[in-house]
C-alpha cells in the first residue's frame, strides 16, 4: 500500500456556425423556439438563370426567379456547419415577393456551381422535384420541408423550379429577405460522463422537449454490444438562455472495473439515435481497488469562458486534454462565467458573450464523452445548476459526503440563503482522492470576507455544515492510501486580489490536517495563474491551476511567496506577462493558459503543465514512501 511522506502533458471563429457567411444577419427564431432546437444557415451563395438568356448571369440580383415560360430556375447553397445528431427536420425559408398560383419545386442538385459565373448554358442538372408547395402569397415568409434533401454537416446545393404554370420570385441574398435554411434538432448537450466510480458510470446529455422519454445503450467493448444492455433516462426541465430543454441522466451499472465500455442515448418511443452518424461513445471504468497499475488524470481550474469570437484558448485546452490520456478530469472551481448559469453553460447551439461556455461544440463536448469530470464547487456557483450539471451521486454515497442544497444562516451576519453543498471522495485504484468545497459567495459576505465565511461555515470547530470532520475521519480511514485533495480557494497564491487563504493554510487549518494524514498534493484555483508551491513545514506541495479558460491575471503584485517556487501570469490589459521563482517570463497568453497531466505509477507522482499549444513546462515528479497498511 501507498501513502503519503514526501521524499523529494477548427477556426476560432466556431461561432459562425449561425453564420457561415460573415456579414450576413440570422433573422429571430420563430415564437414555438422553446419547444425546438434550431439553427438558421444563410444562403452562402444564390443566383437565377433563363433558358431564353442562355448566357445570363445573375448571381448579385436581389430576386430569385422561377418561370414556366420560358424556364426559369434559381440555385441556392448553403454551408451547413455545428449540428450535432440527427437532422429531425429542414426547412427552406423564401421571402415571396409575388404571387404564384403553381407554386416553387425544390430539388437536389447534381454538380458544382458558382454564384458568379453560373448561366443556365452551363448549369448542373437537378435532380426530381423532392418537394411542392401549393399557391404563394406575395409580400410573406414560405417554408418548404426539405429534410429528405439534407443529411448533414457540408455544403448543401438546391435548385427551384416552377411546380405549374406561372410565375414566382423570392428574395436572394442580395436582397432585403436573405433565404435560410432551418435545422432542427434534439440533441442540445452532447453526451458526458460524471461519477465513474465503483461499479456505476453516469451518462449525461440534453436535449429539446419534443419527447419525454431517453435511454441510454451500452455494452462491454470487445465482448459484447454496444446496445446490449438499456438503462433509463431521467430527465429534469431546465432553462437555457430562454429556451426550454431537458437534462437527463442515466446510471449505468453494474461495470466491471478498468473495463472498456461503449455507449449510446436514444430519444422517444421511437428510439432516435441522437449521435447520428457520429461515432460510438466510449470511455474505461475505475481501476480496482488498490491496483498498482498506472494511471494519469487531469486538473483544470477557473474555466467556461466565452467573448463575442468564442475563446480559442480554451478550445485548445480541451483539444490537448482529450489527447493527453487521462483517466479523468478533476477541476478546482469556477465553472461557467460569470455566474454558473445555465445559460453560460449552454448548449450545442447556441453561442455568443457568456453563452454555452462549457457544453457548446469545441469545449467540454470534446473530452467530456470519454472522460468522466469530478468538479469541485466554486464562489461563482454555488447553485443548484452545479449540482444537477456535475451529478456525483454514488460518490457521494459511497464516501458519505454531502452533495445537495443546504440552508446556510446567521454566521457572520450573512443573509440566510439555501446553496450547493459539496464534498465526497472516490478511489482510483491505491490512490484516493477528496473532492472538497472551499468557497462562499461573494454577493453575501455579512460582516466578513469570502475566505472567513467559507472557514466559519465549513471548517471551524462545530461549523453549521461540518466537512472538517468528515474529512478527518475519512482521512484517518484510508491510512495507507497515496491522497490527493482539490478545492477552489488557494492555500498559497501570489495573485493580489485572489491571495492566499489564511483561513485554510497553516497549522490548526485545513493544510495541517492534509498534512498530518500525508496528503501528497494539494490543487486550488480562484486565482487565474499557475503557481507551484513548494510544502512549507507541517504542510503540504499545493498548485494553483486557474488558467482553464477565464480572462488570467497577474502574479507577483505584491512579491512572491518563498514558497512559490514557479509561478506565471498574464495582464490582459497590458498584454505583459509576470512571474516568479524560478519561472521564466511569458511571452503570450498562450503559455499561460494550462492544465495539469498527472501520472500516478505507484509511489510516484509526476505532474506536468501542458499549455494550449501542448508545450510542457515545470514538470515535477516526487517520490511518496510506502506506509504500512
């Protein structure tokens, strides 16, 4: 057995996936939005040819015509990009500027085309009409099914023709009504996992509100199925940025331990596969109890970030954490800015300032199906969106830990209020690991300071919400394991407005008991930095990793700790980086943002910062003694 004395790895503008054509305006969505899950494409090129001017070309005309006689036909185009699952329906949007009593013929098109050159002496051949409308109004919106033409992400080429004899014409691009294309779907948050822990494996994922039934498929890979076995969904109503979707959860036990497993949610009666074409989901249970085989996992803190162009940093950061071979992710706090809303979490379609910072397509969507994310709660977001978004129920059991709304009254004259209350511990193999909460708000502080709240409410003698004891006799419980603890506020930080908490550093605190039942290592966040800390007496290595996603900050205003044996940060304002220790200067932003691999291989411990380029830095291995068990 282990235990613990110290002895000594798309564009940026993802945005534009309502836009792929810049510039162009993404008319409102439609009043039954709630009820669906849309994106609106705008035509990425559109023009109209005559068989009576053979060689005319019309592709920067404000109108699209279609004629009987002589035949007159238009082509659009459509760059269709960020669906996720199936298409459940397609529909062409055409601003009808006349009145048509045979009505437009939409068909598929056979070839390539430009709308600057294309004539009707040169145009590619249509396919059958794939549909028909009736009569058209002048001066109105019409909306034309044509899901049997659309399949998925790409270029998407369509062709209108008069269906009888007569007359039409229809805004282009050009015009005051840009034609679009609407997409329809059900799949809101692509599928992630949480609490991968013993015998269980949680499966989350959204969805809109068109079906109020979910399951999800899964099976032992190499030996079985992957729709061997079923397991329910359930599902909980919730509000993104105005628009009603469903969150749904699925156990799936019982799993056989460090076992590949491969898995799919289905949506209705019906049974929809809500990945589509993509492929099968897969991830590997928890290692045995006390197995000795090696293993790494990553942290990430201070994350779920996004401006008016997405945030590229932390689209890079997912990309390296889902290739770095992590077992899992743990993450110190502060999830979703500003505030842990749903709405910054968001979902696989919408985007903008604030919006699906966590569950939009480059970020959480990219590792979260094969790697199972331990959270820890952070000041931002001490709600229930964190506790329904983060599910750790069988952790939380098995651990005897909290993981649930509590009330929190009268200590230092804060305003009695109900908040996410969250700690628990899981193995993995002979190494265990505490998920702790460290944080308060910062909107009810009373009579003190974030720091002095959070040590009166959950870490002093006889707190109303005692974790310190529950943490010691846990502790004390698992002698021999190799432990690491991850909470939000930092032990050491020399970042000036997120400092050090001395209400939880130091003899008599939380570090002292971390040390005294030999703790290896400690992560924090709340400041956005790196920071390596080295133990001071009676206490133990700490790291603050705050560099996930959200704007970063200086280091070093007012000096550096003796302890801080390498630290990096970044003024966004002055575009200047600082350091201290042994740390050289950054240069960009770029090297800042990070996270941290850790590979665990029996009584040693290596850690390595990876920033979003995949550029290592500080790597630290230390070597823990075994204690008896």
């Amino acid at each position: 057995m282990i235990a613990l004395a110290v002895a000594v790895l798309v564009t940026s503008a993802w945005w534009a996936v309502t836009r792929p054509t810049p510039g162009k305006h993404v008319p409102p969505e439609p009043s039954n939005a709630r009820e669906t899950t849309q994106i609106a494409f705008p035509s990425a090129g559109d023009a109209y040819v005559s068989a009576a001017q053979p060689e005319l070309n019309a592709g920067s005309e404000p109108l699209l015509r279609i004629g009987s006689s002589p035949p007159i036909r238009s082509y659009l185009s459509f760059y269709m990009q960020g669906i996720s699952g199936p298409i459940t329906r397609a529909a062409l949007r055409l601003w009808s500027n006349l009145p048509d009593r045979g009505g437009v013929a939409v068909h598929a098109v056979h070839g390539s085309w430009n709308a600057k050159t294309i004539t009707a002496a040169k145009a590619p051949a249509i396919g059958h009409a794939a549909k028909k409308t009736g009569p058209l109004p002048a001066h109105a919106w019409i909306t034309v099914d044509v899901t049997s033409l659309v399949r998925a992400n790409g270029l998407l080429s369509l062709a209108l023709t008069e269906a009888g004899r007569g007359r039409g014409a229809f805004s282009s691009m050009e015009g005051a009504h840009s034609p679009e294309l609407v997409i329809q779907t059900q799949l809101t948050r692509y599928p992630y996992l949480t609490d991968v822990v013993g015998s269980n494996a949680t499966v989350n994922f959204g969805t809109d509100q068109s079906s109020d039934s979910a399951v999800v498929k899964w099976g032992q890979v190499g030996a079985e199925s992957c729709t061997a076995h079923t397991t329910p969904a359930t599902k909980t109503s919730i509000m993104v940025n105005g628009r009603g979707e469903y969150q749904w959860k699925a156990q799936l036990s019982p799993l056989r331990p460090d076992t590949a497993y491969c898995y799919r949610p289905y949506f209705g009666t019906s049974q929809i596969d809500l990945l589509g074409s993509r492929p099968m989901s897969q991830f590997v249970t928890q290692l045995a109890a006390d197995s000795d085989k090696p293993f790494s996992f990553a942290v990430i803190g201070d994350w779920g970030k996004t401006y008016a162009n997405g945030n590229r940093d932390q689209a890079n950061l997912m990309r390296r954490i889902a290739a770095s071979g992590a077992r899992f992710v743990l993450s110190t706090g502060d999830t979703a800015y500003p505030a842990g809303s749903q709405a910054s979490y968001g979902d696989l379609q919408q985007a903008g300032p604030d919006l699906s910072s966590v569950f939009g397509p480059k970020f959480w969507t990219v590792p979260g199906s094969s790697m199972p994310m331990f959270n820890s709660i952070g000041n931002h977001a001490p709600t229930s969106t964190f506790l329904m978004n983060w599910p750790a129920d069988v952790a939380t059991s098995i651990s005897g830990g909290q993981y649930q709304m509590e009330p929190y009254c009268c200590v230092d004259g804060i305003t009695p209020k109900d908040y996410a209350t969250a700690w628990y511990a899981f193995d993995e193999g002979d190494a265990r690991f505490y998920v702790l909460d460290a944080s308060w708000d910062p909107a009810n502080l009373g009579t003190g300071s974030q720091y002095e709240d959070d040590y009166d409410l959950h870490w002093a003698p006889d707190a109303q919400h005692d974790e310190y004891t529950w943490l010691k006799k846990d502790l004390a419980a698992h002698h021999a394991k190799l432990k690491f603890a991850v909470f939000h506020y930092p032990l050491y930080s020399d970042q000036s407005s997120q400092p050090s908490d001395t209400y939880l550093d130091g003899p008599g605190h939380l570090e002292a008991l971390l040390s005294r039942h030999h703790v290896a290592i400690a992560f924090n966040g709340h400041a956005h930095i790196y920071q390596r800390n080295t133990a001071p007496f009676g206490g133990v290595i700490s790291y603050v990793t705050g560099g996930g996603g959200a704007p970063l900050m200086k280091i070093g205003g007012a000096g550096c700790a003796p302890t801080d044996a390498y630290g990096i940060g970044w003024d966004p304002a002055s575009h200047t980086g600082s350091h201290c220790g042994k740390a050289p200067m950054p240069t960009s932003a770029r090297q800042v943002y990070h996270f941290l691999l850790v590979t665990v291989h029996g009584n040693k411990v290596t850690v390595t910062p990876t920033d979003e380029k995949g550029h290592t830095f500080d790597s630290q291995t230390y070597q823990f003694r075994a204690r008896p068990h």
